[in-house]
C-alpha cells in the first residue's frame, strides 16, 4: 500500500451481464485530499469502475482498500457508510419531491414518528450555507434548474458522511457560470479535508481543478500524471492515441432561404411569469445560428415549443414559410425539423430498445422502411449498421440495447438518427454534452457539414466556447428575451456575452433587429 | 449472444419447474396419506389417457387468446387488467352474433368470431380511450370495467337469449354451422385450436414486424421518447387496447363456440387474470405464450385430477399450483449461476468480443 492512499482498487474487473469486458484488471488509487482526474473516452470504463466501487456493480476480480483496510462493497448502503459518496452521470432524483426530501431520503430527521420538515429545512439551509453550494430547500426538483440538481446530489451525499466523493461529469451539464460556482465549491470541499474523483470530458477543466488524473482506455488503466506536468493535448493524446483537433475548421456561411420564422412567441407560468416574452428571429438554409445564455432564461422551452413537445401560448411559428405554431412533433419532423434533446435519457432514447431501434424511431414509417404492412427489416439493419460504422458508436452490434451504451455512446445514438433523417433545420440542444474530445470534435465536423449542405442549424449550448467557435449568428437569451444578437459571431469577445448573459447589458432595439433579420 | 441467452432461459425455466416439483411433493408428502399416488396423479395424470390430454389442450386454447392479449396491452406499457371482462363479452357477442344470422357453415364460423372480436375490443377501448382523453388510469378503469361487462353480458344472456327450456341460465343452443369443429375424438379439442395458432403469428408478425408494432413497443418502453420521436401515443393506446381487447374476445368464442356451444357462464371464468401470469412467464413475448399456456393450464389440469383423484384438499392444491407458477414466475432466479460463464467468456475474447 502505498503512502498517503485513501483509496487503493487492486485489478478490478467488470464484466457486464453482457459480456461487455468494461474493466479489465484496473488499478487505481486516490490520496487522501487530493481531486483526482479519471479521464477516457467513452465507454472507457469510468462509470463501471466508479459503480463498483459505490457498490452498483459486483467487480468480478480485484480488491478495494479504503483507508488502509480491505472493503467488501456490495450495496451503496455500505459506500455511503465508509463515507464514500457518489453523483451519478446520469441523476438519480425523484422530480416531484422537493430539494430537501431528495437531500434527506432515507435520513431524514423525525419528531416521534413524523417527519420533521422544519428541520430537515434547516439542516439542509445549514450544509449548503457551510460548503457554498446554493440551493432553494422548498423547490421541487423537476422545477429546478439542471445546476441546482447538481448541487442537491452533491448535498445529498455530504449529508451522509461522504469524506471521499465521485462526480461523474459533474459540469457536463452546467453553464460556465455554474462550473465556477461548482469549482469554488469544490476547493472549498477539499479545503475542508474531503477528497474528490472527477470524471470529466473537458481537458480545460481537469487541468484547472484536479492535482493528478488516471487515464482509461478500452477498460484499462494507461497512466498516471500529474496535472502540473501535462498539457491538455497530452492527456488528448493518452486517451485517444491520436492527436485531437481541439478547433472546428468552418468554411464561411452562404445563407440562402429563411427555414424557420420564428415571430413573437410567448409562454408563461401557470401563475402568469413569462418563460418566453415575445421572442422572435429565424434561421436561414447553410447557417448556424446560436443561443447562448444562462440555462433557465427560456431556451429549454423555446425548443420545446419548436419542436412540438410544448404549446406556445401565443406568437407563431413557420417552416420554410408554412405556419405550424403547436404543430404535433411528428407533423414537424415531416417538415423536415431534427432534433437532439437536451436530456437524451428522458427524450433522445428508449433505453431497453436496440440501438437500430432507436435509430429508426423518426422514420420508421417512411417507404424506405416500411412496405403497405411489414417492415423492411433488411433495410433497417444495414442502414443502422452504416450509422453505427460512421458516428463510431462503441457497441456490441446494432441490437444492443441502448441501456448498456456508455453515457457518450448513448448521446451518439442520439446525434447519428437526428443528422441522418435528412433535415431542413436541426434544433442542437446542448449536442456534445457528455461526449468525449475526439466524439466532440466528430460532432463539431458533421455539424458544419450538416449546415454548409444547405440544412439551417439551431444551436443551444451552455458550453460557450462551443457556441462562440460554431455559430454564424449569435442570439443571448435572458429573462425569457432575446437580449442581444449579433450577426457576425466572431466580432464579440466572451466578456461581451457574459455582460449579457447576466442581464448587466441589453441591446438597443435597432441594433437588434438589424442582428434578428 | 441471443442463443446463449435463449438456452439460459429455458434451462433455467426448467430447473425452475423441477425444483417448484421437488417443494410440491415434499408438501403433499406432508399432507397425504399416499402421497405417491396422489403425486402421480399431479405430475403424469393430464397424459394418462387421451380424453385428458384433450382436456389439456381444451384449456389451453383460451389461456393463449389471453395470454398474447395482455402481452399486447403490456408491451405497450398499459398495465390492462380488463382481459377477463374483454373475453366475457366477447363470449357474448359470440353467442348473439352466432343466434342472430343464419349463415353456411365457415362463414357463420368466421362472423361469430368476428363478433367476438368487436365486442372484445369494444371493451378493451373504453379505458384506453380513457387514457388517452383523460389520462384516467387504466389499471382501475380496465379492472372496474371487468364487472361492468360481466353484469351486462348476463344481462343480455338472460334477458334476451335465454333458453327457458333448459334448466340453467343459458342461452339457447348455437346452430352447428357456428360451431368450432371438434376434430379429435374422443377429446374436445377443436378448430380454436388453430384460431390461437393463427393469433400468436399475427401478434408477433404485428410486434415486430410492423410499424405500427414498432410504434406500440417503443410508446410502452418510453412514452416521451415516442412522442418526442413523432409517435401518436394516444393512438397507440387506444388501437393497443383495441388489439388486445379483440384477442381477449376471442378467447370466450372459443369456449362458447368449440366446447359449450351455448353461452353457459355464470361467473368470469379466470381466463384472463391467467392471461397475466402467462404474460408474466412469457416475458411479454408472443412465441413464449403457447408454451406458458400449456405449462398453466398442465398445472390446473394435474391439480384437479389430483384433486379428484386422492386425498389431498382443494386448498392445498391451490397452494401448490400457486407455489409452482410463483417460482417458475421469478426473474432474478439463478441470475449469478449465469454471470459466471459469461464472465469466463468474456475474458476469453476480450473487449467488445
Ligand atoms: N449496464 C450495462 N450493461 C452492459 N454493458 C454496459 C453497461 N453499462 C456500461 N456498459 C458497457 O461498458 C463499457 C464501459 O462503460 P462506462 O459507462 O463505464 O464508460 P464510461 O467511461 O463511463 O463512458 P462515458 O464517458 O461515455 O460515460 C461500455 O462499452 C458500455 O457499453
Ligand atoms: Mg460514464
């Protein structure tokens, strides 16, 4: 054992019910106050290796030694009860409780056999107070922002003792803004003593916040570093065992015909706030037009709304000129509207379905799929095994179900049926979220490739860079309005945009309709 | 991969049956004075002669109608437990539809199945058109309605059908042209038998072979990512509920048309709460129901030959069938044995072999 491990996993394998090799003989270990890195591309085997040691997952081989003694894990129970903590990539919240039943499930304080709400209020106000992790106790989870739910899952195991915590990629799903705030809190965590596995696909942050990284690749374990002696190309490098282009190359726009027109749409809460305040723009054939803006300023419900999963209530929507404001989703996608949802497990996938069956799910009734009554089953297979082949997804063979894809494999089922379908606009909510550099950079080309064939691209992205390197045009959403536009995206500077972002500027009118046009 | 899965789960179907077996006997042990005979007559008594093999068959007939009518309602993810009110007024409809009409001999057949069929489905739409408008649940509405149908079947039956020269309540006697043949004397068993085979192809040709099967399993698997994916989930919950109800339907022709020919229940026959625990074994898979099918209706026929043939009670026949259907019913059973040769496997042909 060497010195100063809190951790040590001994040549932990994993085979999945499957056959699925996801940890072959991994060695890992952790010391105690430090963040540690664990890097890979997707399906390398990070979560399975974080599951068995959170208990999730039974390791067919290998041994776990947590401060100095060896641990049977068998049950997250018994995790949580040696005081290792663990936020899942993908959350595990109950949406119609509120922050604090979430945070408390299971420990929650009682007076007599009640429920004590007032003090589990308080313990929880208490905790987010001590490690600077923001929270409103009293909202229910499915109404609460994706940053928030972060920090009540991160809440959730400090409340049970977790000294040693694992976050899954933590920020894959959080602004910039959010990041830092997470960041903060996190120095803070391991100011306090705690220490921390981050799992991340943005090299920028592994380089920012964590003291050593652990490679994966292919179910192995390639390498230890430390952070300060690495760039991010190095680590790029381990993982992938090519050289990554980190920037997109994007020929210049040729903007043709306008393919959706959107006019002052509107949305409220049922207590009458405005989510939406008469926003309109519209995309036009062979550009990309982004959103950028703090998440919950509207821009979910934008896209609910143009992609039919919502009702607006007011304002109009067109598709290459023809009116279909609250158009059913499957008459939209006739129109020629794909779209990658922002939560590929709640919309882009049925989990327990094969992946050609998930790729086939828009198009199924088409002729090229679909006789007068059988389907072609024949066509199906090849066109999902050439989907397959070309966006790389790592699997079995076309029908594996989607349940036992890795998190990035899952968002590229996703992206492969939403850019294959043949589009006229593709609405992008967060496309890369999850995905690993070299998928990312895959999705970055097929996307300016997808656009400069003449198809109008919507992008939404919290991840500012990518909005900033991808979009033609630039809108910043806030407070449910468009607040500024800009018709050439290269010509402002990040601090520009967070000005606006944070609702410190807004545009003047003139300025931005001639943007909006 | 698929073969290997496969085999498991018939090996382990089959240990399950032996063990479930083994408990059966160690309690009939307990409880009978000739606990070998009374075994015997459990195990092997539905093969003994031919007139029970036919019996067997007889039971099965409609065990597969419902059986491949919940799997239906089920892969669409409505938890629908209205199959037993469905194949009730099926079995009316049947009946009226076949007194009605005088029609030549396939064709009268054909049209009292059909009646059967829209009198099923008939019942099956009601909760799924309640769900889809009002999004009432349909696990109540489909068990509530079970009542309601079987009040008004005997309604119908009694108030306009029945036969006041029998001594029952039943309805008049069907003219043979709308009979189910018997065709294997001296069993029972007749052409339904043929009407289940064609009705498992149909729903497993129309689960997975067709678009609107595609759209039923994948509303059932994740409702949002139907619609998300253009789906109409309304109407895959109704023309789902419409499907299943016509199939449960026809499980009440068959036993009105092949073995009563007339309309003689007096209370619901059970078929469809067994349609449950066949879809349950079957794992929601149409070609796994006619198998199911037997295994039960195997199981209820030893019990009561048991039942009649020895000294064990009633009761403790209906515990041990209970016993057996819950542990051949178990998912996770023997889940481990499995993961170690697919762990052996796997290390053998390395990542993603
Ligand atoms: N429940 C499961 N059943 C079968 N195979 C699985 C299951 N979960 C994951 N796998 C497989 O195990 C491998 C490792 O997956 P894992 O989720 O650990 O990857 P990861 O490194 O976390 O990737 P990502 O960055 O995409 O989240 C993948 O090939 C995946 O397909
Ligand atoms: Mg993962």
């Amino acid at each position: 054992m060497s010195m100063g491990s809190l951790l040590e996993m001994k040549g932990i394998t994993k085979v999945y019910p499957n056959g699925v090799l996801a940890n072959d003989g991994v060695d890992f270990s952790v010391r105690k106050g430090e963040i540690h890195a664990l890097v890979g591309e997707n399906g390398a085997g990070k979560t399975t290796l974080m599951r068995v040691l959170f208990g999730l997952e039974t390791p067919d081989e290998g041994e776990i030694y947590y401060k100095g003694s060896q641990l049977q894990i068998s049950s997250p129970l018994q995790a949580i009860r040696s005081g290792i903590g663990m936020v899942h990539q993908h959350f595990m919240l109950a949406p119609s409780l509120t922050v604090t039943e979430n945070i408390v499930l299971g420990v929650e304080p009682r007076k007599g056999l009640r429920f004590d709400w007032d003090q589990a209020v308080s313990k929880v106000k208490e905790l987010a107070e001590r490690y600077n992790l923001h929270v409103d106790p009293r909202a229910q989870i499915r109404d609460i922002p994706i940053g928030m739910r972060q920090k009540v899952e991160i809440l959730k195991a400090l409340l049970r003792g977790a000294e040693l915590l694992v976050l899954d990629e933590p920020t894959a799903v959080l602004t910039p803004q959010e990041t830092e705030e997470l960041f903060a809190s996190l120095m803070e965590l391991k100011k306090q003593g705690h220490t921390m596995v981050f799992i991340s696909h943005k090299l920028g942050e592994v380089k920012q916040i964590t003291d050593r990284i652990s490679v994966m690749r292919g179910g192995r374990m390639v390498g230890v570093r430390n952070t300060a002696e690495v760039s991010e190309a190095d680590i790029s490098r381990l993982m992938v065992g090519r050289d990554v282009l980190l920037r997109v190359n994007k020929p210049p726009a040729k903007p043709g015909k306008k393919v959706l027109e959107v006019e002052s749409l509107s949305l409220f809460t049922p207590e009458g706030k405005a989510l939406l305040d008469g926003v309109s723009f519209s995309v036009r054939e062979g550009e990309i037009l982004g959103i950028a803006g703090v998440e919950g300023n509207g821009q979910s419900e934008l896209v609910e709304i143009l992609t039919g999963l919502r009702q607006a209530h007011g304002g109009s929507l067109r598709i290459e000129g023809q009116l279909c404001t609250n158009a059913a989703p499957g008459q939209l996608r006739r129109l020629g509207v794909s779209h990658i949802p922002e939560d590929r497990m709640l919309h882009g996938v049925a989990v327990d379905a094969a992946i050609q069956e998930n790729l086939m799910a828009d198009r199924i009734s088409k002729p090229d799929y679909s006789g007068k009554v059988f389907l072609r089953t024949k066509d199906i297979e090849s066109t999902a095994k050439s989907l397959v082949q070309e966006f790389n997804i790592v699997a079995r063979s076309p029908r594996t179900p989607v349940k036992m894809l890795s998190g990035g494999n899952i968002q590229k089922v996703v992206v492969a049926r939403e850019f294959s379908s043949n589009p006229k606009l593709v609405i992008a909510n967060q496309p890369t979220r999850g995905v690993d550099v070299g998928a990312i950079e895959f999705i970055h080309r097929k996307l300016v490739e997808i656009c400069r064939s003449g198809v109008a691209v919507l992008l939404i992205s919290a991840d500012l860079n990518e909005v900033m390197s991808l979009s033609d045009r630039l809108l910043v959403f806030y407070g449910g309005r468009v607040v500024a536009g800009f018709s050439n995206a290269d010509a402002v500077s990040e601090e520009e945009l967070g000005l606006y972002m944070l609702g410190i500027k807004a545009q003047e009118s003139a300025q931005l309709k001639e943007a909006l046009a | 991969m698929i073969r290997r899965d496969l085999v498991f789960e018939i090996g382990r179907t089959l240990i399950a049956i032996a063990l479930a077996l083994l408990l059966g006997f160690v309690i009939v042990l307990l409880v009978s004075e000739e606990p070998f005979n009374a075994f015997i007559n459990f195990v092997a008594g539905p093969l003994t002669t031919t007139r029970r093999i036919g019996n067997w068959i007889e039971a099965t007939i409609p065990l597969i109608f419902t059986g491949l009518a919940v799997c239906i309602a089920f892969q669409a993810g409505q938890f629908n437990i209205g199959a037993e009110g469905q194949l009730f007024f099926g079995a009316v409809t049947a009946t009226i539809v076949a007194l009605t009409f005088q029609l030549p001999m396939y064709l009268h057949v054909l049209v009292a199945l059909l009646g059967a069929m829209v009198g099923g489905a008939i019942a099956g739409a009601i909760p799924g058109i309640m769900k889809a408008r009002w999004g009432a649940n349909e696990l109540v509405s489909s068990l509530m309605l079970n009542y309601v149908f079987y009040r008004l079947g005997l309604y119908l039956i009694n108030y306009h059908y029945r036969d006041s020269s029998a001594g029952a309540m039943v309805s008049y006697r069907l003219p043979e042209t709308s009979w189910l043949q018997q065709f294997w004397p001296p069993t029972r068993v007749h052409w339904g038998l043929w009407v289940a085979l064609a009705a498992i192809l149909f729903s497993y040709l129309f689960l997975y072979r067709t678009r609107w099967g595609y759209a039923l399993r994948m509303t059932g698997l994740n409702k949002d990512f139907a619609a998300y994916a253009g789906i109409s989930v309304s109407a895959v919950i109704i023309y789902s509920q419409v499907i299943s109800g016509a199939i449960a339907g026809l499980a009440g022709a068959a036993d009105v048309l092949g073995l009563y020919r007339r309309f003689q229940w007096q209370q619901l026959p059970g078929y469809g709460f067994d349609g449950i625990i066949i879809a349950i074994l079957a794992r929601n898979h149409p070609l796994g129901v006619p198998i199911a099918a037997l295994f039960l209706a195997y199981v209820r026929s030893g019990a009561s030959i048991m039942s009649r043939m020895s000294d064990v009670s009633a009761e403790m026949v209906a515990i041990i069938q209970g016993i057996m259907i819950l542990l051949v019913t178990a998912q996770a059973f023997l889940a481990k044995w499995r993961h170690r040769s697919v762990v052996r496997e796997a290390k053998k042909h390395g990542l993603n072999a």
